[in-house]
C-alpha cells in the first residue's frame, strides 16, 4: 500500500478503528467487489463479517489471499465466486496493480525481483530474489510482485531477529523462544504485574526500526502468556 501509493489502503492502515473498513483489507476488497451487501452494514464494525462470516466474507477474504501469493483473474473471480471480480478491483485500486506490472517488467528483463531497499544496507538495491521462468522464457505473471512483498517483509524479520538478539543479550535469562512468521515468541523470566513489559516495548521499538530502515511504518502488538501459551492477553505499549 505504502509503496504503491494507494490511499485507500494507506487508510485502513493508519484509521484501523474508523469505518468503513475499520482496518481490514478484506473489507476493502468486499467493499470494492460485493458493494451492494457492503454498503448498508459499513458504519457497524464487524457486522458485514458477522453477518457473512461463512459465505461473501470468507470468499473475498480467500481470494485476496489468493492474490497476495500470486493467483490469476480466473482463480480469484471464482475463489470470491463473483464474475469479473479481479477486474473490477483492478480498476479501484490502479496504484497497487500498476506496482505488479512494474514488478512483472523488471522480472521478465531482469530473471529475479528485489526487496525494497534497506537504506541502512544499500538504499538503491535490495536483495536480489530469482524468479524461474516458463518453456517459453517469460516469468509468470504471478510470481514477481509476490516474492517483492513476501521477501521484503522476511528482510524485516530478519533484521528485527538480529536487532533484538543482540539487545536481549544484555539482559538475563531473556531469549528469543520462536520466529513464526511475522511474530516472534520471547521467553523471559516470570515477574510480577507484568515486570518485564520494559524489555518488551524496547522489543517492540527494535521490531519497528525494521520499517524505518525500508521506509514503510510498521506497527508492532504485544501480547502476555503469563503460564501458558493457549491463554493470553494484549498489553497497551
């Protein structure tokens, strides 16, 4: 969204708790490709999910995962199982798309894509990701603007992981447990009323640097498991 300049998703980013999408890109996109079911439920905060939870949620919500690890229009018009779909989105958010075919372009030319650039690395290049091409020599047009965003949100990982290693060597019996996926687990020793929430939010300040170095914001949530992993809660920072 940042990258591509489109408004309506920087929106949702930095207005998670105002309608009409109160933060969701899944709601956005079912904005865009079901507006007449949309539209009488978008100033109530979760009730186009509540109320569609299992059919028009759900599928619009497939398919744009769908199209975030690379489908095609005929995969994602029948995965929101609305004709034409992919079009009309397309046609809503130019921005995002024009960023594909950019990526798409580079690849055909180029045989890989890069991450965003890491001004803190080299503020021109960013990591160099290769993609394989068809019988025919052309890179499916799937591919490029996935392994752009995925690989680029994996340098940021990769660089809060290093960051916040080093810091929680300085204090004891404090470690990284887990990385999965975009979260990290920390294990660190029980303390009362939430002791440790300083380590944390310095935690969560390394994490953030992560956006600083590429140039896109990042927010980061913490949440406590005081004895087990399958009851938590949220913490303010």
């Amino acid at each position: 969204g940042y990258e591509s300049g489109e408004k309506k998703m920087i929106e949702l980013f930095e207005k998670p708790d105002e309608p009409p999408y109160f933060g969701s890109y899944h709601l956005l996109n079912a904005s865009i490709i079901y507006p007449d079911l949309f539209k009488p439920l978008a100033d109530k905060k979760g009730e186009f999910k509540k109320k569609y939870n299992a059919t028009w949620y759900q599928w619009c919500k497939n398919a744009g995962f769908a199209l975030i690890y690379g489908c095609g229009e005929n995969k994602f018009d029948s995965t929101c199982k609305k004709e034409g779909a992919y079009a009309l989105l397309k046609s809503k958010l130019p921005r995002l798309f024009a960023l594909a075919d950019k990526q798409i372009a580079h690849a055909n030319e180029m045989g890989y894509v890069e991450t965003i650039p890491d001004k803190t690395v080299n503020p021109r290049r960013g990591y160099p990701i290769y993609c394989s091409r068809n019988r025919w020599g052309s890179v499916s047009p799937t591919v490029p603007l996935n392994y752009h965003v995925q690989s680029s949100a994996m340098w940021c990982t990769m660089k809060a992981m290093i960051r916040v290693s080093d810091f929680l060597k300085s204090q004891k019996n404090c470690r990284i447990a887990l990385q999965v996926h975009d979260e990290l687990v920390l294990d660190l020793p029980a303390k009362p009323k939430k002791g440790n929430l300083p380590i944390v939010r310095k935690v969560a300040q390394l994490m953030r640097q992560s956006g600083d170095d590429i140039g896109i914001p990042l927010t980061v949530g913490i949440e406590y498991h005081s004895t087990t992993w399958s009851e938590g809660e949220s913490c303010n920072l």
